[in-house]
C-alpha cells in the first residue's frame, strides 16, 4: 500500500511539474510572441486621380498592378462583413486564431488521403499567409503561419484583423481588397453594397477564376445562393431576405478592357507637377493610395476632345493642342496635347517651338493702350517698310494676300482684320522692350527678341502661355497662376498639399475691358473670326493667327480663355483649309462646354466710358457727322472735340448721339450686374 502511495505521489509530482512547466513555457512563448514585432509588410494601394467633380479620371496601381484602396472596418456594408465571416470563418470572434472543429477535420482528412489538400484557415490564419507567406502546401510553411497567427492576435484587435483581411484578399482581375471589387464590379463604395452584391462578391475569393461575374456569371450566382443560405444559418439574416437577394437583379459593370485613359495627356502633366514640384516620391503617386484632386472638368474634357476629332481624324498627321483656363481662378479645365496620344505623349499644349503669329498682337495692342494709346489712334494701311537698329536693318511685312485699305485705319479694324502693318507701326512707335516686359508681366517666359517682327508673333510661345495670358485679359487685368491640382491627400486623408493660387493685379482693368470690347470685333462681319460667329451664343473677345506652319485661335468668356494650335510636328506647312480647324475648334469647345451657363457681357469698370466717335475724323460724334459708331476709352483718353458743329450751329452734342455721361456707364454695369 505504501509502495503505491509513493508511485501515486511521485505520479503526481511528475504531473504537477509537467504543468507548472508547460505553464512557464506557455507564460513565456505569450512574452516572446507579445514582444515580437510583426514583419513589416508593404500594401501596395491604387492612387487615384479626380477631376472638380469629384469623377476619377484615372488609377495608378503600381509595378504590381495591384488595385486596391484601403478603407476603415465602418465603411464596409454590414451585409459584406457578415457575408464574409459566415461563409470564411463564422466563429471568427469566438476563437483565438484557430478553429479546432476545422482544423480536426482538416487533420483527419488530409491523414486519410496522405496529402495536405483539406483546409481549415480562419480569416486570421488567410491574413497571415496573404500578409507574409506564400500559398504553398508545405509543413514548414503552416508553422509560420500559426506563429504569425498568434502573433496577429496577440497584437490587433478583432475589427482590426477583419478590416485588414477585407482589405487584402484577392477578388479577381486585379482587385484587390473589397472597395477595389466593389467600384470594379458594381460601380459603387463598399459602404453602399446591399445584401445581394455583398453575397456575390463574399463568394469570389474562394476561386476568382470560377466565381468572378465576369467569367461564369451562373457558377457567381450558385456561389451566392451557397452564402446567403450560409447567413441563414447563423442568424444573420432571415429566410425571406435571402430568398429575395438571390432573386435581385444585379447591375454588373462591363469589364473595362485596356484602353488609353481619360485625359492622358492632363494625367501626365499632373503626375509631373506632384513628383518634380510638390515633392511627391514615384512609389507614393504610384502605389501609395494617395488621392489627387484636380481642376479638370471632364465634360470640357471630352467636349474638347470631340471638337478636335471632328477636325481632324485620328490617322492624320495634322496635329491639334487646346487649352482651357478658368480665369477667375487660374483653374485648367481641358487638356489636349495632340490627336493620338497612343501613337505620341509628347503634350504640345507646352511646347513653345510653335509662332502665334497674330495672335500674339492682343499683347502689343494691351500695352499700346497702356501708353495713352486708344482705338481712335490711326495708322495707314499699306505697303510699308519700317527701319530698326539704328537704321541699319529695314523690315518689311505684308498683309494676308497682300490685301491693304489704303487709308488710315483705326484700332478696332486693325485687331478685326489683323492688320499687320498697323501693328508693326504700333510696336516701333511703344518700343518694343515695353511690349516684351509686357509678355513677362502676363506669364510668357518663352524667349523674346525686341525687333519689329514681334508684333506679328514670330516668336514662339506655347498655348499655355496663351491661355494664361489671354486669362489675364479676360480677367480684368489680374493674374491668377494657372493650377492644375486642387490638393493631395494620403491615404488615410491626411493634406499633403493644397493650392492657394496667387493673384496680381498687373494692369488696370479699365485697359483691358478696352481691348475686350475690341477684340470682340474679330468674330463681326469683316473680322478674321466671323466664319464662326453663327455657332457663338454668347460675347466673346479673341484673335486668330496664321503663319505657314502654324494656325491659332485664342479666345475667351468671362468664365473660360482657352488657346487652340494646329500644325504639323515635323515643320510641314498647312494649307488653306487645314489653316481654318482652329477657329471652328474654339468656337464647339467653348460654346458646348459653357451650353448650361447664361450668356454674361463683359463686366464694365467705372475707369470706362463709352461715346459715340466718327470713324473718319477720329472725333466725338453729333448729328452733323451721322456714320458714328460706339467706342470705349479709358475716362481721360476719350475724345473731347466734336466732328463739326451741330445742325443748329452748335457744338452740342445731342442725347442720342453722346453716351458718355454717367446714366449711360450707370446702365451698361447694372446690365452686367
């Protein structure tokens, strides 16, 4: 008896001693796997950018091609969570890693079949094996995985290792993570995903080569049945509900295939301002899930775009930039670099290799009126030979098919009919090293020489310089810095940057308006423009240019100044017809992208006052000289002599001939008001 005491206590203190042990071993395994610190893993996620409208414009996955965005546990439908956990691991928030129901009977089948095919995973053990190992079926891999799996429980919480799991898994296609799928399949944020697509997509990991909708759209619905009757099951949703899902018609996206994207030559331009100036890294813009928000509108854009195509077809090798600024705000709204950006990226909406020909002369005539110059200053129009250097170089320039009035001409004919020899006359008589501080004031860094040719734009610029410069003028003299991105955000919202686009008044409005109200005579009859002026709705002030290489048409509203270039790569010249593509460009864009925007006069500043002038003598209209027409002057600059004495032996000028008193200008603001 006393023989079997001593084996049943030292049975005991064995016993005791295993445990305590196991106890200290266990204790310190938790210490070791508390303390250790997870491997560090890089989640790739898709950068996106959007247009003002909020509308994605295009997505960087990366070198991977991984398209995923990463987001929070609560902006997951609650459908798609339980979805997910009833048929992946319905007792996910009741064990600590492992299931040991399934892992028994994966142990027992795959001892059966002599092979490791039977699996068991809970959503912790597939977040371990998707974060840091690979999908092969080998021991040493499982080992890892359940050293990883009870380290990731040991350090996050229960939302967290769901919230990564449904942002890691693979649906397909290259979706990863479920706001990739969702906005992939159905369009729409995972927040907003009812009970039937978040059954659907639940049943796509589990073989995205056979449930994806996009390949086999019956074997996707069995999978849903399967799931839905799986939420049954485990109380998340009663019989009725899942009976109704499976028969709910979905809205499936057509699978997008590889297409050239939207804007691309805008997309590029971004790409680089948020890498070589804001100091955005490659691998943040590319896979860092960050979200740039831009000033693009894509309705401008594609209108823009179809304005272009219907000028010239895409084969062609004419080539077309256009430009379109808010001037207001400085805002790029439309960006076409070429005709065919698959066949060629180079983006020539800033390429100053190009002349603008007469559409550089709004910039001599700015600074002519600047310098006490006014509409009624005269030039006479013909032949003409203007020496420079000191009289040691003679130029002479020529009208458009050597066609001349033959008399004096004032300013408003000479913008309408592009005039060249006025504008020559105006530049030698101003200087031209004040036009060209001009250009610099009004954003045009291209190189510029001080001869007499510059008034006839010989000088290269880009449509970007255009737009922008043009933006001033349609902007009453303020500058605001051309802007293509809004702000930048991380992947968790945080600013990187946001734009504050500065604004300088570099000329008084007065000025400007002046210019305006003549540049809106080129889409009059006589004027370069008027082939168009049936398809513009609205007022509108600009200036073409033509040279042998190049055709321009740069324009503007008071709520868009856009630029249009056409011309060949290579030098080639363009012919008659390819020269007259600009203008009627211009006039769809701007007219279609400003459809759902009333018509608005030009704002009219106090500095302005208009009087009715007689066109031949340059002088104050009356009854006497009745061919008048209505002028706007800078208030000082206006003419203060009458063309003759009135009808009644006076001076006087009648009512209805003289508009310059304050009624008048009072009117013409409330009008704009």
């Amino acid at each position: 008896m006393a023989r079997w005491s001593r084996i049943i206590q030292k049975t005991f203190s064995l016993l005791f001693s295993c445990f305590v042990i196991g106890a200290v071993v266990l204790f310190a395994l938790f210490l070791y796997f508390r303390a250790q610190t997870l491997p560090v893993s890089t989640i790739t996620q898709t950068s996106l950018i959007y247009d003002i409208q909020g509308e994605v414009i295009d997505s960087y996955h990366g070198a991977n091609n991984q398209n995923r965005q990463v987001i929070a546990l609560k902006d997951i439908a609650p459908n798609l969570i339980h979805a997910t956990l009833a048929i992946e691991d319905h007792r996910f928030y009741d064990h600590w890693g492992f299931d040991p129901q399934g892992m028994a009977r994966a142990v027992f089948t795959d001892v059966k079949s002599l092979s490791k095919e039977q699996g068991a995973s809970t959503i912790t053990q597939q977040l371990a094996r998707n974060l840091y190992l690979n999908h092969d079926r080998t021991w040493s891999r499982k080992f890892k995985e359940a050293m990883y799996t009870v380290q990731i429980e040991m350090q996050l919480s229960k939302d967290q290792i769901l919230e990564q799991y449904l942002n890691q898994i693979y649906y397909g296609h290259s979706a990863y993570g479920i706001e990739a799928a969702s906005q992939m399949f159905l369009g729409k944020s995972a927040k907003d995903l009812t009970l039937a697509e978040s059954a659907l997509l639940a049943g796509i990991p589990k073989g995205p080569k056979f449930f994806s909708p996009y390949l086999d759209m019956a074997k996707a619905k069995s999978r849903q049945k399967i799931i839905l009757d799986a939420m049954v099951k485990y109380n998340y949703i009663p019989q009725k509900d899942a009976d109704q899902a499976f028969l709910e018609k979905l809205n499936i996206i057509p699978k997008k295939e590889d297409q050239p994207a939207v804007a691309p030559y805008f997309r590029d331009y971004v790409r680089t301002l948020a890498i070589e100036k804001l100091g955005i890294s490659d691998a943040a813009f590319d896979s860092g899930g960050i979200k740039v928000f831009t000033t693009l509108d894509l309705t401008a854009q594609h209108i823009a775009e179809k304005a272009i195509a219907k000028q010239i077809n895409k084969g062609e090798e004419l080539q077309a930039a256009l430009i379109a600024i808010d001037p207001r705000n400085g805002y790029i709204k439309a960006m076409v670099g070429g005709t065919n950006y698959s066949a060629n990226q180079f983006n020539r909406v800033f390429a100053n290799t190009r002349q603008p020909g007469s559409s550089f002369k709004p910039i001599v005539y700015l600074t002519a009126l600047a310098n006490h110059y006014t509409v009624m200053t005269h030039y006479k129009s013909e032949p003409t030979s203007f020496t420079y250097d000191n009289g040691k170089q003679i130029y002479t320039p020529s009208n458009f098919s050597n066609e001349y009035e033959k008399t004096d001409i004032d300013m408003r004919k000479a913008i309408a009919k592009s005039d060249n020899i006025y504008a020559v006359h105006t530049i030698t008589d101003l200087g031209e090293d004040k036009v060209i501080e001009m250009a610099r004031k009004m954003g045009i860094t291209s190189p510029l020489q001080p001869l007499p040719s510059l008034a006839l734009g010989t000088f290269p610029v880009s449509p970007y310089e255009m737009a922008g410069a043009f933006g001033i003028i349609a902007n009453q003299g303020v500058k605001v810095e051309p802007t293509a991105i809004v702000r930048i955000e991380d992947a968790r919202g945080h600013i990187l940057f946001e734009a504050h686009p500065q604004k300088q008044q570099i000329i008084g409005s007065a000025y400007t308006y002046v210019l305006t109200n003549l540049m809106q005579s080129v889409f009059e009859e006589g004027g370069t423009g008027y082939r168009v002026s049936d398809l513009m709705k609205r007022p509108v002030a600009g200036k073409t240019g033509t040279t042998d290489t190049d055709a321009w048409m740069v324009g503007f509203t008071p709520e868009l100044s856009t630029a249009v270039w056409i011309g060949y790569d290579r030098g080639r010249n363009i012919n008659t017809v390819e020269s007259r593509k600009a203008a009627p460009i211009f006039a769809e864009f701007t007219e279609g992208t400003l459809a759902a925007v009333p018509p608005k006069l030009f704002p009219v500043p106090e500095t302005v006052v208009s009087v009715y002038i007689d066109p031949k003598s340059g002088k104050l209209a009356n009854d006497a000289c009745p061919n008048s027409q209505l002028e706007a002057f800078v208030q000082g600059t206006e003419p203060t002599e009458y063309c003759a004495k009135a009808k009644d032996g006076t001076s006087k000028t009648p009512d209805t001939a003289k508009k310059n008193s304050s009624w008048w200008n009072d009117l013409k603001r409330w009008w704009n008001e």
